[in-house]
C-alpha cells in the first residue's frame, strides 16, 4: 500500500484481522517518509509484516520513476530504521524453493530474502488500468484512473501482477487482438494455478472488493470500486500453503 | 449498485433503538444496568494495540449486531468469538449461553429424531431373526457391526458449553449453528478445507465428513476453542466442592469460576513465561468428547436384544480410557510443534513498556489471539479456521481391501463356465435330444418345410 495513504489504506485492509497498531503506524508514517527523501524514491509502498518466530518484521518497497522495474526491499525490525535487502541471486532463489519452514525473524538469513522477492512476485496485484505503458518502455501510474466498476471488480481477469509478465507471451494472437496494449500488459489473475487460488470479496455491503491469495495466506489486496483507493499488504508467516488442491 | 444500497439500509436498521421514542427515558434506565452485550469496543481497542483486530467501525458495527442477537434471543452471556475467513463470503461468531431452561426446545426435537432411528434399528434385527429360521438357505448373517457411536456431549458441558451463532456481515440475520457430536470433531481432525461462506454448502471429503458446512464450521470453532481460550493464571479457580475428586474417578473437573481476589499479572511477567497463562476450555480428547464415555456400555436395549450376540462376540473389547490435560493446564505445558514453540509472545509497545499489553499468539492455530492487561483479558480468533502443521497435508488412505469369505465346506467358490465350455455343453445337449427325437419327426418334415415357406 502506498505510503501516502497509509492510514485509510490500513483501514480498509483491516479485514483480514490483521493490522498494525498505533505506535507501529505512527513510526511508520515519518519513517517512510524518510526513506522517500533518502533513497530519491518515486513512491514507496508498505509491503507487510512478516510474523517470525523471534521477531516480526516489517518489508517495504521503494519504486522509482518507471513501476515495472526491479523494486528495491527493504526491511526494519522497529518501522523506524530501515536497511536494503540484498537482491537475491538465481541459486538461492533455486535452493530456497526446497528449504520449507517458519521464518525465523532474521532477515540475514538468505532463506528469507529469496522467499521475500517469490511472494513478491506471486501476489502483487494491481487493478486493470492503475498502470499505463507508454510506447517508450516505461510505465507510469495512471493519474486518470477512476477505479473499477462493481461489474469489473468481481472479475478476477480485472486484476494483473504487479511484475514483468511472464505469460503474456503464450497467449494466442486471438487473445492478444483483445488486448489494449498500454493497459494489458501483465498477466491477469485469471490463468493463476491452481485455479481458485483468490478468494474475491465484498465486504462492507459492496462498498469493498477484497482480494485474499489462498495460495500465500495473509496476502490481501483490497479496492474500493469506482475510487482510487487500492492496494495489497502481507501479513503471515511467509509460507506457501501447499495443501491448496485438498482445500478447495 | 443495488446491494450496496441494501446492507447500508439493514446497517442503518442496526443503529435505530428498539422502542419508540416515548418509551425512551424508561429503557435508558434499564439499558444501563447489566446487559449480556460484551464491551466490543474496549476489546478491539486493546487488541488494536496488539495490532490484531478489525477496523473500528467494523468493531462498532459487530457490537450492534450483538445487541440485535441479544435482543432476539434468550441470552445469558455473550463474546465476541471472531472471524473465520471464507472463499466467498466471511463469518463472524458469537459465543453464547442461553438462560436456564431456555434451549431445551431445539435440543428435544433433536434427540428424538435419533432416538426413533434406534428403535427402528431395533425391530429390523427382530424380523430378520424370524425370516431366518423360514428360509431353506440361510445367507450367511454378517457379522460385521458399526462401531458404536459416541454419544455427544450434552448442552453446556464439554464442547458443546456454549452455543455459536454465526451471521456473514454485521445486519444480516444471525444463524444458531447446531450442537457440535464427536464423529465430527475426530473427522474435522482428518480433513482441512476452506470455508466457502455459506453454511448449506456439503462437504466432499475424504474420509467422508458427516455434515454439511455448518457442522464443519462449529468442529473447527470447537477444536479452536478447545486449544487457544487463554487466561492470565488466577483469573479462573476452581470451585470448591467436596468430595469431587473421588467422584469423577481423576477424570478432571470441569467447572471453574472467577476468582474474586485475581488483582492481575504484571505485563512483563505474562510476557516471560508461558507458565503465567493457562488453558480454560476442556481438551478435546481424541475420542472427540472431553469426558471419556465407554463406547462398549451397553445400553439397555441392546441389552434386551443381542443376548445371542454378546456371547459370540468377546474380541479385544478392552478399551483404554482416554486422559487428557486438565482444566487449567499452564501453556508452558502445551507440546512443542517440530522445533517450533507453540505460542509466542510478545508486547505490544516496546517504546513504552509501562502502558502495553501483554500479547499471545498461537502458532498451532494462526489467528488466535489473547490479550491481558492489568485484570482484564480477552481471546480472539481472525483467520481461516486451520490449524498450522508443518508437513504437508496426507489425506487419509482409503481402508484396506476387505478380504474374502474364506472357502470351507459351507462355501466353495467355483469358477463360472466360460463360452465355449458352455457352448460344447449345449452343442452336446442337442445332440443328444437329437438322437430320441429323430424318429418322432420325420414325418412332421415335410409339413414344416411348407409351413416355413
């Protein structure tokens, strides 16, 4: 969730049961804000919390100009002071996909870093037309977006991965011809395996469309339909919930 | 847009006081007295410190809706039990306890319907005695019996003290879920499925769950309560009873009550040691029940019945009477999972110790919550209603081949005669008949030729 709206953000995600409490949102307020300064980020968005055994703690990202580069993670155990991530290489992402197990509260621990940037790349989300691709490369938020409508919000294919897409490429030139190529160029929620690994919501009598990944639980993405409030936080232990197919 | 037109109209309904407007000075005065409805908002401020919790208009809107349910049903005491997440829509439970003698109604028809079941099951067995002895050849009789079903708790005793009702979003009608039997604790046991929202749904599962959503839900809400209900040690004691313990045979008591003279942990301690907090709901043992019942008692009409029966079968029928952790049981007692502790604590502010709160996690049931401040405390549980285990889940296999009628003189199994063996049989057969009837026939030929034309 942006660090701009962090309090109605925070509000409106508090769904889930999970959230953060008034010193922690206090720090995080001026820190983040610090951060933006510091790093010359374009936006920053609070990534979540992660629940260790020894400690908890707290992920953000720093975005720059261009919304599809490589985000740069950091991390604070206190939402004050706030330290990068190194960016994991190619090995450890390979090693880390067979260790299992409960984070620690460590964040040196490569294990858990390479987890991060998985669930990263897993549950990102954002709303169909949030983003626009100029012809040149980058991508740009879209200051005209409006929000969903109620129809389009209950439709998983009006959501993307927040990440360079990976499946767009497969898809028959059919398909493609359907496509706007400035708003559709990531991978929708729709093709996701295993199917039915978002549960969507409304909450609040309609006034709220939630997203919660079953896949990675603790992920929940939320929007107000036909407003230009979204946005997704993580708070969990960072496993993947392997026993999905019995589940649903 | 017409939904959300809707929920806003039954929240709006939430808000208005019930009575009119004259009658207004008379239910402030017996408004402020004692009411069931539980201090929703100082719960959710505190847990907010522990940063778990709803927003708080949602909390305020769930305190309405608990007043509504209080209003509507004959209600003794109240809690707000939490949230289990769904696929498509989420629930918010209530606990309750109805007044003396008020849910008994339900509870008959209930009963009544299993108990004709029995008696049905009764005379079947009479009949099938008498058609027996007519019969020239006498199927072999079965003697393969169900296992005998554990009765289930009584109301407010063991898992079922307390009556849930459920409801999707705060103004929605609110749902009593049904009393929780021990078939379905040791089933919900075996199988982990997500919620879908809508209490109708069946369950498809292996082994297969005897319920629908609804019972489904209220074994997990069991099984959840059974582990994580905390309290700071000394807020509950025992009450005093003489002669209680030769009674119950070491089975544990099972009653507890507030101890008046409790002045509160220190927070720092609750945060030490998990020796502080203490378990105030029974275990479920793995029989499903909390207090054991053998499931070999006859009971007396199977005593009238089977006396035949009963000699014949005296297999292994000792079973062993399941124990396990009493009341009150410290959690530093509770078993480690793997390597990992079983409940974590924390508190709530570091920067300002004096003021926190002192907070408890559990990682067996991710979502469940307690706090404890001063002498107040409360549980809460926000997720999706599974408990955490670090392997993957195995789901059961399914029984082993049942073996076969083993042969003996009585019975011997023969292989069928195949095509051709039957067809050289019958070829044979014919020409046999052939042979005798020749001699008849040979006049009739010529008349079954024209007939034929």
């Amino acid at each position: 969730m942006d660090a701009d709206s962090l309090l109605l953000s925070l509000e409106l995600a508090s769904g889930s049961g999970q959230g953060l409490s008034p010193d922690r949102r206090a720090s995080l307020l001026t820190s983040l804000m610090l951060v933006k300064r510091d790093y010359r980020y374009d936006r920053v968005l609070f990534w979540g919390r992660i629940l260790g055994l020894v400690a908890d703690y707290y992920i953000a990202q720093g975005l720059s100009e261009d919304q599809l580069a490589p985000r740069k993670t950091l991390y604070s155990l206190n939402c004050t002071e706030w330290s990068l991530l190194p960016p994991a290489t190619e090995e450890m992402v390979a090693q880390s996909s067979v260790v299992k197990g409960r984070f620690m509260g460590d964040p040196s621990y490569e294990y858990e870093h390479t987890e991060l940037q998985k669930i990263d790349k897993a549950v990102a989300i954002i709303p169909r037309g949030a983003l626009f691709k100029t012809p040149f490369g980058p991508t740009h938020v879209n200051r005209t977006f409006e929000g969903l409508s109620l129809s389009e919000a209950k439709k998983l294919s009006s959501y993307f991965h927040f990440r360079e897409p990976v499946e767009l490429k497969n898809k028959t030139l059919l398909e493609k011809a359907d496509l706007d190529p400035s708003l559709d160029f990531m991978d929708s929620l729709e093709h996701d395996i295993p199917k039915g690994s978002w549960s969507i919501q409304m909450e609040r009598g309609n006034a709220l469309v939630v997203l919660r990944s079953l896949l990675w639980p603790g992920l929940t993405f939320y929007h107000a339909p036909r407003t230009k409030n979204y946005g997704y936080v993580y708070v969990g232990t960072g496993e993947k919930n392997m026993d999905l197919p019995f589940m649903l | 847009m017409q939904p959300t037109y809707k929920m806003a109209e039954k929240q709006k309904a939430l808000f208005t006081r019930s009575g009119g407007g004259t009658e207004g000075e008379q239910e402030m005065e017996e408004e402020v007295g004692e009411t069931p409805v539980p201090n929703i908002m100082e719960t959710a401020f505190y847990f907010e410190q522990a940063g778990v919790g709803l927003s708080s208009d949602e909390s305020f809107r769930i305190f309405l809706a608990m007043k509504q349910l209080v209003e509507q049903q004959p209600i003794h005491t109240c809690r707000f039990w939490g949230k289990i997440l769904g696929i498509k829509r989420s629930y918010l439970v209530a606990e309750v306890e109805f007044r003396e003698g008020e849910e008994e109604a339900e509870e008959e028809e209930v009963e009544e319907m299993t108990e004709g079941g029995e008696v049905m099951e009764a005379h079947g067995e009479e009949e099938g005695e008498e058609d027996e002895e007519k019969a020239v050849d006498i199927v072999p009789k079965s003697v393969w019996k169900p296992p005998p079903v554990i009765p289930k708790e009584e109301s407010r005793s063991g898992a079922n003290k307390y009556l849930y009702f459920v409801c999707n979003e705060p103004g929605l009608p609110w749902t009593r879920l049904p009393h929780v039997t021990p078939a379905q604790i040791v089933n919900a046991r075996k199988i982990k499925k997500f919620f879908t929202g809508y209490l109708d749904t069946p369950v498809v599962s292996y082994p297969p769950f005897p319920g629908n959503e609804a019972n489904y839900l209220r074994a997990q809400i069991a099984r959840i309560s059974a582990a994580t209900q905390v309290s700071p040690l000394g807020f509950y004691q025992f009450s005093e009873e003489e002669g209680d313990e030769e009674e119950e045979g070491g089975a544990g008591r099972d009653s507890y009550e507030e101890n008046p003279d409790f002045e509160g942990i220190p927070v720092l301690e609750l945060v030490d040691s998990m020796a502080n907090w203490v378990h105030h709901t029974q275990h479920i043992l793995p029989q499903g029940r909390c207090t054991w019942v053998n499931p070999l008692q006859k009971t007396e009409e199977e005593e009238d019945l089977g006396e035949e029966e009963e000699k014949a079968d005296e297999g292994p029928e000792e079973v062993e009477q399941e124990v396990g952790p009493p009341l009150l049981t410290p959690l530093s007692e509770d078993a480690e999972i793997m390597h990992l502790a079983p409940w974590t604590t924390r508190l709530s502010c570091s920067l300002c110790p004096q003021y926190s709160v002192a907070v408890v996690r559990s990682n067996l049931w991710p979502g469940a919550y307690a706090y404890a401040s001063g002498k107040k405390f409360e549980n809460i549980y926000i997720g999706w209603g599974h408990k955490y285990s670090p392997e993957s889940f195995n789901p059961a296999l399914p029984a082993p081949i049942q073996q076969e009628y083993p042969s003996g003189p009585e019975i011997m199994e023969m292989s069928d005669p195949t095509v051709e063996e039957e067809q050289a049989l019958k070829a044979a057969q014919e020409q046999a008949l052939g042979a005798t009837e020749e001699e008849e026939e040979g006049e009739e030929e010529e008349e079954g030729e024209e007939t034929d034309d």
